[in-house]
C-alpha cells in the first residue's frame, strides 16, 4: 500500500481535496441509530488514522530499515509532534498528551473564537469557493444554477443596495401581509387573526414562532414513508441564558438589541409615531417575555420517550382537538404541505409533547393584552430573521449582541454571510462548482479501499457483540453489507441541465437581495413538500462536496466522504423494531454504564463575562451516553480495520523522530483529529447546549477501549485504564 499511495504525495494533489462527509447529529439517538452511527463513525476514523500510518513512496535514504524518512513522513511526523505534549503521561491525560501543543500552534486571535482541525480546512477551502463565486458566469443561460448562484451572491454583496433600502424592504414586503404591527399603529386588535399570522410567519417568511416545523425521510421497512415533525422553537437564544443569573448580561443585550431594531424600524418608517419611545419599550417587554415564557417551558418540560414510535404518532386532528384549538396544527400543517398530501389525518411526530401542551396552555392564556404580545413577538421574530438582510445598521445591531455572546470584536462580514447564505440554501450549485474546479477521480478508489476493511471489521464485530442475539447480529450484518458508500460527488453535478433543473423553481434577480430571500423561502417550501410526497431518495447527498467535518487525510491535505450509513441518516434506522427485545434489553444495560461513566464528568470551568467566579458545567449523561458509546465503538472497531489492513499487507514502518509503534501512532493520531482551541465564551455556549467537549469525547472514548491500554501499557485503574469498562459494540 505504501507504493500505491504514493500519488497523493504530489504537488497536484495539494490543490485537490477528495470531498468529505458526513456530519456527527448524534444528540437524542435511539438504540436503533447505533450501528449507522458507528458504521458513519468507524469509516470517519480510519479515514483520518490510516493514512499517517500508510506513509508515502519509498525512502530515498535509508536511516533504519524500519523507519520511513520520505519527504512525506517527515511532514507527518512533525504535525505529529508539533501538537503533542510529550511531558504528559498518557495514561493519565491521552487528549493532553496528544494535543497539549495544538493550543500554542493555533492562537485565537480577535476575529476568531474557535480552532479545530476541520475548521482550519473548512476555512482553506473558503478561499477556493470564494474565487469560483467573483468569476465571471461561465454558463448564463436563464435556466443556469450557476448563474442562480452568481446573481444570489452579487444581490447579496451589495452594500449600495441595502444600504439604499434600509428597513424598508421588511417594512413594506412583511408587516403588512402579517397584519401589521402594533408599534407602527398599522395592526387593528380587533381583526387580528393569530392563526393567519402565525401559518404566514411560517409559510411565506420561514420564521419559527412558538414551535419548528420540519420534515424527516423514514425509509420504513417494505414501503417509501416520511415523517412531519413539531418541536419547540420560537427563541432568540439557548433557554439557559434567560434563567440563570450569570447569563443576565446577554438578555439585557438581548433586550438592547430588540430596542435597537424597534429604533430603527419606527425611523424607517418615515411615519409620525406618538409616544413611539414608550410603544418601543413594550414591544420590547412582550417580545422578550414571550421568549422567557417559552425558556421556562423549556427547563421545566421533558422531550417525549422513543417520539418515533408508532403508538406516539398523533393525527393533526387529535393533536389539534387534544389542545383545545388553541392553535389550529391541522390548518397551519395541510396549508404548509398541501402539495405533499398532509391532511388533518396525517399522523405527526410530537418531539416535545409536553411542552407543546404546555405552551399552548400558556398563550391560552395571556391575558386581555394577548393579541398585542403576540402581535409584537411575532414582528420581533421575523425582525430577529431578516435584519442581516437589511442595511448597515440592522446588521451593526446583529454584530453587538453577536459580540457579546461569544467574546470576539469581529463580525462575519458581508462576504462571510453571504457566502454561508450561498452554502445554505444554494449548496448543490455550489457544490458542482467546486468539484468541476477541484476534484481528482482517481482519489476515490483509495477511499473504497479502506472503507472495504471497515466493513469487513465492522462485520466482524457483529459477531463478537456482546449485547445482540444471533438474529439480531444476522440484521445488522445484513445492513452494512447494503449501506450505500458516497465518494466524491454524486453525478449530477457533473451535468448543468441536472442541476438547472432542481433550482427551475427559483427566481433570483441580480438587484432584489430582499425579493431572493422570499423567493428562496417559496422554493424550500416546495422542496419540502416534494421530498414528503416522493419520499426517500436514497442517492441524496446530505453535505456539499467542500464540507470538512470528520474527513481529513492529515500528511496528504486532502478530505474524504466517510458515508458508510448514508442511507440511514434519515431514518433507515428507524426500521420496524430489527433489535429483538433481548437484544434491547443488554443495550439498556450498556447504556445504562455509559450514563453513569458521564455522569461523573464536568466541562470547564469556563470565565464568563460578569462572573467572578469559574462556571462548570457537567455533562448530560443520559444525553450524551449513546454518542460516547458511538465514539469508542468506532475507536475500536477502526483499529481493528488497520490490523486486517496490515495482516492482508506489509507491515507499516515507523513514523521518524515520535518515539512510537504504529499501534499507538493509531490512536495519536485520531486524537489529534479532535484537537481544538476555542475561547471560553464560545466554549461556554456548547457545554451548555449538550455538546461535549472533545478533550472528554476522546478519553473516554480511549478508556473503554483495551487494545489503546495495551498499546501504551497502561496500569489497570490509572485514569485512562478504569478497571471497569463499558461493554462496546
């Protein structure tokens, strides 16, 4: 293997990144999702880990015959090292062993409030895209996606424009159609109708109020299906920040930031507004305490058990009927998805039903002033969606409360925003682009190669599960044996009148940014109903071709589509109960131990702004213990993919000047895949939401796994070798 990969240690190479994959969404798994989960895991691990190990072309010098000095590994080696911290015992710290320089080498500075691995080549492969979006149309047709995309980004990039409109655009395109708005003295209390607001906040301008709305593909057993979920929404920030106090200084900037907007809207306007500085005030207080009311809910609510199963499906007649037609889920549901067939029979899935009962029972029950409250939550909402569309000072206002929040003087900028506007909701055009300007065929059978170890890996270690039965073991065999592998690109973006045909739907116009935003939202809409009327569409890419996450080659600077489970990262996991209920119940057993394991763990302590004090925030075990358990499976699984690899070839040499084998160069280098450095602030912000920080993630992923205790022989009961381990999958 090491002559055969030998052509990506080539100049070319350098400027061609393979594409990569698929994103970890792994917050709230059921036990069903475990296999895609480690199978999407497994084959991002060993995309990252083989290739340090699988140095390339031959020594030029020979320094020791077990040692590999080419140009390649030296570079290698010496990413390697740079970002150790060899003075670490690693069987105390791993993640500080193995990252402890990565801090120093990756400094944040003033524009920027987190460095990871898959940032820095998200952020190399900006610099391409950016190039392809300010070059001149090549193919100008009318039907064209890239003259879509071009005229898209230019509309949005013209500051002259905006700055021309100023608030008008939201004045004029929005309030009226919603009813107006109490500040403005264009609503009427009387005829105001809340249902008819609230289905067009949703409808027409893409906005949560109250609850989300979204659609999930399910690819049940037997027959094409999907699936319409209602969730809780409808806040500016995370519930937390609004109950406790040492977040008190975001909701004032919060409070700061609707009064600023309210400001400048009531200028806009060029109306005569009596008593305007008082109607703003309240604006302010109905809008933010409609938003702590729903922040209460939240804290106080629990997400419903196992929402997917059939017994908790609910039609949008009983659900609707069940909480007293508060508000009308039937009609605001068959409206948005009437092209998709959804009727008051539709049976939905309810993520957060007591919530959404809860929450009905409160705007029930506002009071004689309710309409107003809601009047002006509603404005604020969609204020709250579209200021980044409007002039320099609606966004000015945006960056201040953005600053505050995570701790950095700088903004994203016009290019920046637009560019993320083009990656959201024009990424296939985007996409095609890219690949026709940066991809290289020849680098995907490689990538097929080692996804082919990892199923044989993966394969067996259904065999060897200690919590499946045979049956059980026979299913999911059966399963990664039918996963579809995604390499590269799909290809039809290798075909303009493909491509042209999914955005046939759009009109975009060079000189109306705000009149491309509402056309964009008619378009997501009509794509969302396609997708629930066809159903599932198995050969559908999930990222775009330039997305960075998971994937890296680290010696080659290339990234990779690890979608071992595509197919399954929309419900195939979902099946009709393939898990037997013995099978079930060692799961829960399994589960249970990696919940008490988290339990015990804590993220920080975090500096937070105000505070005098260090905030620590502990980790969700039951939240996060299916994913850890995900992670250490796959760190497993994939170091068992490298020793067939090495069984069926010849065995690696070394890696110059790290001191280690290549067992132990293995789990080095997974680690240093998830090296991070992010201010507290930033940092603060994803502890609190659930997601665990990655120096946790990794060891504790390394001490439930044997083979990383042998590799560096580390004593039982020393923090990285706890005599007792959860069972892995």
């Amino acid at each position: 293997m090491t002559e055969e990969y030998k052509q990506f240690d080539s100049a070319k190479t350098d400027k061609i990144p393979i594409v990569p994959g698929l994103v970890k969404h792994i917050s709230g798994l059921k036990f069903t999702e475990l296999i895609s989960i480690i199978v999407i895991f497994v084959v991002s691990l060993v995309c990252v880990v083989f290739v340090i190990l699988f140095t390339t072309g031959k020594p030029t010098v020979v320094v020791e015959e077990n040692v590999c000095v080419t140009a390649a590994c030296l570079k290698s080696a010496s990413y390697v090292v740079g970002n150790m911290n060899k003075s670490v015992d690693p069987c105390k710290n791993f993640y500080k062993y193995a990252c402890g320089g990565f801090t120093n080498n990756n400094r944040l500075d003033s524009e920027t409030y987190s460095k990871t691995v898959y940032s820095k080549l998200y952020y190399e492969n900006e610099e391409k895209l950016k190039n392809i979006l300010e070059s001149p149309v090549v193919n100008g047709n009318d039907h064209s996606a890239e003259r879509k995309l071009k005229d898209m980004f230019a509309s949005c990039t013209n500051s002259y424009l905006k700055e021309r409109a100023k608030g008008y655009p939201f004045l004029k395109k929005i309030l009226p159609n919603t009813g107006g708005w109490y500040v403005l003295g264009t609503w009427n209390s009387s005829t105001w109708n809340m249902q008819n607001a609230l289905e067009k906040v949703h409808m027409d301008y893409w906005t949560n109020a109250y609850l989300g709305l979204e659609w999930l593909l399910t690819g049940m057993t037997g027959r094409k299906g999907s699936s319409r979920h209602i969730d809780y929404s409808g806040m500016t920030m995370y519930w937390w920040y609004y109950l406790h106090n040492e977040d008190e200084k975001y909701t004032q900037d919060l409070k700061k930031f609707m009064r600023t907007v309210g400001t400048l809207l009531v200028r806009d306007s060029n109306m005569t507004i009596e008593n305007s500085t008082q109607k703003i005030e309240t604006f302010v207080n109905d809008a933010y305490g409609m938003e702590l009311k729903l922040a209460n809910l939240t804290a106080y609510t629990y997400p419903t058990y196992d929402p997917h199963a059939d017994e908790k499906r609910i039609s949008l007649r009983d659900f609707t009927a069940q909480t007293g037609n508060v508000i009308d889920f039937t009609s605001l549901l068959t409206n948005m998805f009437r092209e998709a067939g959804v009727n008051a029979n539709t049976k939905v899935i309810i993520m957060e039903d007591d919530w959404l009962r809860q929450m009905v029972d409160m705007v029930k029950n506002l009071g004689p002033d309710k309409n107003r409250m809601l009047n002006n939550y509603f404005t604020w909402r969609m204020a709250q969606r579209y200021v980044q569309q409007l002039s320099w000072e609606y966004v000015h206002a945006n960056r201040e409360f953005y600053v505050d929040r995570y701790g950095i003087p700088q903004f994203l900028g016009t290019w920046y925003y637009c560019f993320y506007n083009m990656d959201m909701n024009m990424g296939d055009a985007l996409s095609s682009l890219y690949v026709k300007d940066h991809f290289a065929d020849r680098n995907k059978q490689k990538v097929h190669e080692i996804l082919d170890y990892v199923k044989k890996a993966l394969s067996d270690g259904i065999v060897q599960n200690v919590f499946m039965d045979r049956a059980t073991k026979d299913l999911a065999k059966e399963k990664i044996m039918k996963s579809l592998d995604k390499m590269g690109y799909p290809d039809f973006m290798m075909n303009d009148d493909q491509l042209a045909s999914i955005y046939q739907s759009l009109k975009i116009s060079r000189t109306d940014y705000f009149e491309n935003e509402l056309n964009l939202n008619k378009f997501k809409l009509k794509d969302w109903n396609n997708r629930l009327r066809v159903g599932e569409d198995r050969s559908r890419w999930v990222l775009h071709t330039y997305d960075t996450y998971m994937e890296y080659y680290g010696p080659w600077h290339e990234l990779i589509v690890p979608a071992g489970s595509v197919y399954d990262s929309k419900g195939n996991y979902n099946v009709q109960g393939w898990w037997s209920n013995k099978t079930k119940l060692s799961y829960n057993t399994t589960t249970n131990c990696f919940i008490d394991y988290f339990n015990n763990k804590t993220m920080g302590p975090f500096a937070i702004a105000g505070q005098f004090s260090l905030q620590p925030v502990p980790v969700n075990g039951r939240r996060y213990a299916r994913e850890g358990m995900a992670i250490a499976s796959g760190v497993k699984l994939a170091f068992k993919a490298y020793q067939k690899w090495t069984a069926a070839n010849t065995i690696e040499k070394l890696s110059p000047g790290t001191g280690l084998s290549n067992e132990q160069m293995f789990f080095v280098s997974y680690a240093q895949s998830e090296c991070f450095n992010r201010n507290d602030r930033y940092a603060y912000s994803r502890a609190i939401r659930g997601s665990v920080s990655e120096d946790i993630a990794t060891n504790s992923a390394m001490s439930h796994v044997r083979e990383f205790s042998q590799a560096f022989r580390c004593q039982v009961n020393s923090p990285m070798n706890p005599a007792k381990k959860c069972n892995l999958y």
